[in-house]
C-alpha cells in the first residue's frame, strides 16, 4: 500500500507499507507542527491488495 500525502496540492510526502508488513516506514524530521494554519492535506491512497481494513492517523 502507498499513501502519498499532499499539501496545498503538491505532494509532500509518501508512506508504504509492504504487502508481509502492517506498519509504514517512517520519516524522520518530518513535524507536522510545521504546517501552516488553513493548508490543505490530502491523502492519495494505492491499495493493492483485496481486501484490508485501514487507518491512516497523522499525530
């Protein structure tokens, strides 16, 4: 599964999670706290597989 995460309609971020796998990698220093009041964040997601149950929680 990918998730590419925008902001402000350009891509920002990308999160994968292989197929044998249940977590994103992880990418360090990136603060959300960063993001400036009324941008816009969206998340694109890729799902290859049949059938899954997501949950994608930005902290």
């Amino acid at each position: 599964m990918k998730a590419v995460v925008n902001k402000d309609g350009g891509l920002w971020f990308e999160l994968r999670i292989p197929a044998d796998g249940s977590q994103s990698n992880i990418i360090n220093g990136l603060a959300l706290s960063n993001v400036p009041q009324g941008a816009q964040i969206s998340v694109d997601l890729d799902n290859q597989a049949e059938m899954v149950d997501l949950d994608v929680v930005l902290q």
